[in-house]
C-alpha cells in the first residue's frame, strides 16, 4: 500500500498556535496528530473540572480548529488528537458544533474508557494509557476528527497506521516501528532541532513541525515540510528516542518496542530512516496516572547582595525559623550565582529560595508571608526579594498505578453513534530486563584535556512522575566507545550530586550510541510538586553536558 503521511501540529497545551496551519499548508499530509496532554496537564484540566463539569479538554484545539477545519477537509487531512483529556465526548460535541456553525461536513468520533475516577476516589484525575486500536476503529468507519482522553502518545500514530495499513493487535514488528515514529513525532519541534544540544548545527529560530512517512512494514522516514525552519537528523532523531524512555524495552498497550533494535540512517537533507524495529507483546497491564492535590505551597527568593552571602544566608534563616516551626516541609537552597568585584548589581547578587509546603494553607499563606514582610527593615543589608510573597497555592502530586487490559472498557464511539468495544490485549508478555550488550572496545590510550563532557557527547533529560532519564548519546564511533566506558553510575553520580544517595539505573543503547540513565525520585511527587529548581528535569543533561572531565584528545 501507499505510504502514510503522519504530521505532528502539537507537543503539548500550549504549544505553537499556528502550527496547525502551517502543517495543513506546507506540504503533503495523511493524517495531523495533535498531543497536548501531560502529566502536568491532567491535574490542570482537573482542576478546570472542578469550577465546570463541562470543561476538562483543551480549548486551545478548538480555537485551532475553527481557522484549519476547513483546510482540513479540502485537503483530505485526517486529524487524530488527544486534546479530549478529561472529556473527550464533550470536546467531539464542541468540534461537531463548530463544523455546523462552519458549514463543513465531518465526521466525528471519539475514544473513551480511560477515566478510571470511580475506582480511584479523591483523585482529580485517574485516566489510564489506552492504546490506539479505538482510534483505528474510528478512522476504519470514516471518522475525519478523532478525539480521545489519556492515550499514549504514540497511540496517535499506531491507531492511524494500523488502520490505514490493515494491521492486527499480534503485528508486533509493524506496531512497534509506529510506535518509535510516535514517539519522535510526538514533543513536536523536539525532534526538528527544538530543545536540541547541537542548535548550533542549524537555523532553529522557529523550527518547522517533523512529519513521518510510514511504511506498510513499520519502517518510516522521519523528515518535515520543505522550507520550514530547523533540521532532521540522526542528531535530532536520538534525542528525541531517548527523552523519557529508560531501557531497551519501550512497552506500551499495543505493543513493547524494542529500542535497541532502532537502526537510523540519513536518508538526504533533513530525512532520518527508522528501520529494523522489532515489537514484543505489550505488558499485561495498563498503566494509570492519578493526579491529587497533595496541599500547599509557597516560596519567596530572597537575593543577597555583595560581601558576607553565606551569613546574610544564615540570618535571614533564623529570622525566618519562628514562623515555619509548625510548616511540614520546609527547603532552603542558596544558588550562588554571585561573582567577585561585579560589574553590575545583579551579577554581584545570589538567589535563596525558600520553598515551603504543608496541607494547612494558612501554614504557607499569611505566615510564610508576613514573616518575609516584616524582614523588610529588619533583616541584611540590602534586603529585597525577587517577588513579594503571596498566598499559598495548591500543589499536585502524581503517581502511577497498574490494571490489566481487561479493567478498562476501552470504546471507539464512532461518527453515528455506534459504540464498539475494543477488546484488550490478549497476547500479552511480562517485561524482563535485557541482558546488558557487550561494550565497544576501549579507547588505546592517550593524552587527555580537561573539558566539558559536551564537547564530545549530547545529552536530553525529561520527567516520569517521580523519576528523571537522562539519555547521552556520541556522535561518532570513537566517542561512543570512550562513552561507553567512562560514564558509569558512579561517575554519573560524581558529576551530578544530588544523585549520590538516589537509584541510578543505566541502560546501554549501542545501535544509537547512547546510555540512558533513569535517576529514580530525583523529582519527588512528580512536576506538579516543584520538588526542584527545576521541576521537570528538562536541563538535568544539559548540567551533565556542562561538566568536566578528561577528555581524550583525539576525540576534540
């Protein structure tokens, strides 16, 4: 059969507006998948229940729509997106009003069957990871918008594939090169120079959307519309297979990848083959994430000024102590962004940054706040702070559960009406870990030059709940074999301190030569807490890169 266009508009609630647009306009496309959901998105949209039992999806899709609908239709363009969140029935109704009030004809259809809420009281959220065969459905019957809840996100490209294709539930091989092509589909620009350690190798100042062209076999050609902004290479491929995945196995609902199975190659400019991906089944659950308020927080910066931090530090902490006696967690961090004999004042000045948190709100509101206030005329010389406190606001916390397949009543609700079931996973495979691949040859020795470890080496870090991964990747085979062998969990943890006392998990990728490492509890109860300066992870490779070592000279 043909080859299927699978584009991408959207990597997450609040991504480029004009996206959509810009992929409709640019170039050949089957299908436009659009992702907007998060974990942080979730509790967000949850929280948008409350105040309406009407809300919980994504507006931002409408308003997209009500400008792209019709290019959409003249064109023939399918568009598969998970912007239902919360209500996905409710958001299929809004797209059916708005193509009435539009006067265009479409047919839509949506998914339903994540919200496990009922099994799961006192979440804001508990939505399972459904795969993409009740989007298959939907498309087969004729859909042209297809809306669905919490499914994974690479189910926006196995459902459109598998139907286009023919494919069954037992094609693992097929299933699983759908899945990796989602997978870089999916954080949008990420994967076209975006977020990129090597921006430099191109112009990424607004980098175009990346498209795939699938194959009737699995394989695809990652690549994006002529002319649009930023690059595709192997480069901008692996980091984007290695943000927030772990090991060789990547399981999902359909099917579990085998990421070390992945073999890229440049295909022409900005064309990436993805080929020799090989599929297992799927695990025999289902993954769930249930979001809840887990309290209140609040935080004031106080910034210290020229001579004596650490002891302006330690005063205004005993003047603070008094009034977070009672609170249940209390952190200081002192970030010494200060400099010697500066050139101007804010370069003379560091950052403390009090974070408190309780499930008391009057405990970070007024307390917190009115203690910092009254330090105004009382506290170190050249007492200020970034912001004047406030109250205290709602915190989130995630966390993940496990069903089998067969606890969710996972249902494509076609254009007309119909409900079809979509039968769980019968075929199923308990993940096993993979034995580690044998490492490259060592380096011969030789000169060494201290320097900053992304000279040589890539990196990209994200979030899971808790946990952060940090993937690192060479760009050559002399690199990776230096890589291979100096980069261990402890000289991670060496270059990475606040690691030191958590689990870290090394995964060793050869066919991308890369490591992938998962530091386990390094985010505390998920982004929505804000256990950290920097909550989701997403510059934890970037510090890794930033570090020193001895870098072999041959390698610079």
């Amino acid at each position: 059969m043909t080859i299927l266009r699978i584009g991408n508009a959207s990597g997450f609630y609040g991504d480029r507006f004009d996206a959509m647009r810009e992929m409709l306009t640019g170039g050949e496309l089957d299908v436009l998948t659009g992702d907007y959901l998060a974990e942080l998105t979730m509790l967000i949209l949850g929280r948008d229940r409350l105040k309406d039992p009407a809300a919980g999806y994504a507006r931002t899709f409408l308003r997209q729509l009500e400008d792209c609908l019709g290019l959409a239709h003249e064109r023939g363009v399918r568009i598969v997106t998970n912007a239902g969140g919360l209500n996905p029935a409710g958001l299929a109704d809004a797209v059916r009003q708005l193509a009435g009030r539009l006067g265009i004809p479409v047919r839509v259809a949506h998914v339903t069957g994540d919200d496990l809420g009922a099994a799961h009281p006192g979440s804001l959220a508990a939505h399972a990871y459904l795969g993409g065969f009740g989007i298959t459905e939907c498309l087969r019957a004729g859909a042209d918008v297809v809306v669905t809840g919490r499914v994974t996100d690479a189910a926006l490209v196995t459902g459109p594939a598998a139907a286009h294709f023919g494919w069954s539930a037992t094609d693992h091989d097929r299933l699983a090169g759908a899945v990796v092509a989602g997978h870089v589909l999916e954080c949008g620009a990420q994967a076209t120079g975006g977020n990129y350690a090597f921006f430099r190798d191109g112009d990424v100042r607004r980098p175009g959307f990346p498209l795939a062209e699938l194959h009737e076999d699995g394989g695809c050609v990652i690549t994006k519309h002529p002319g649009t902004g930023g690059f595709v290479d192997t480069g901008t491929v692996t980091a984007q297979l290695l943000y927030e995945t772990a090991g060789a196995r990547y399981a999902g609902p359909d099917v579990t990848a085998r990421l070390d199975t992945v073999r890229l190659s440049q295909d022409g400019p900005d064309r990436v083959r993805i080929e020799g991906v090989r599929g297992e089944a799927p695990p025999p659950t289902l993954k769930v994430g249930l979001n809840r308020l887990g309290g209140f927080r609040n935080e004031v910066v106080f910034v210290l000024t020229g001579l004596d931090i650490e002891a302006k530090a330690a005063l205004v902490r005993d003047q603070m102590e008094p009034a977070l006696g009672k609170a249940a967690d209390v952190r200081w961090e002192l970030a010494r962004t200060d400099r010697a004999d500066a050139p101007s004042e804010e370069t003379a000045s560091a950052l403390l940054r009090l974070v408190v948190r309780d499930p008391d709100p009057e405990a970070v509101g007024r307390t917190l706040s009115g203690a910092a206030v009254e330090l105004a005329l009382a506290g170190y010389p050249g007492f200020h702070v970034l912001a004047p406190p406030g109250k205290g606001s709602p915190y989130g916390v995630f966390e993940d559960v496990y069903v089998p397949h067969g606890g969710v009543d996972h249902v494509a609700v076609l254009h007309d009406g119909r409900r079809v079931p979509v039968p769980p996973a019968h075929d199923t495979a308990v993940l096993d870990e993979v034995p580690e691949p044998p490492l490259p040859e060592p380096l011969p020795p030789g000169p060494v030059t201290r320097a900053p470890l992304g000279l040589v080496a890539g990196a990209r870090s994200g979030d899971k709940g808790g946990d952060a991964n940090v993937g690192v990747w060479a760009r050559t085979d002399d690199a990776w074999r230096w890589l291979a062998h100096e980069l261990t969990v402890d000289r991670f943890r060496e270059l990475i301190p606040e690691s030191r006392e958590l689990t870290v998990v090394r995964h060793v990728l050869p066919n991308l030569r890369a490591l992938n490492f998962v530091v386990e509890g390094i985010l505390g109860a998920g982004v929505a807490a804000q256990h950290r300066f920097d909550p989701q992870a997403k510059a934890l490779g970037e510090w890794l890169r930033s570090r020193h070592l001895d870098l072999p000279e041959a390698l610079l």
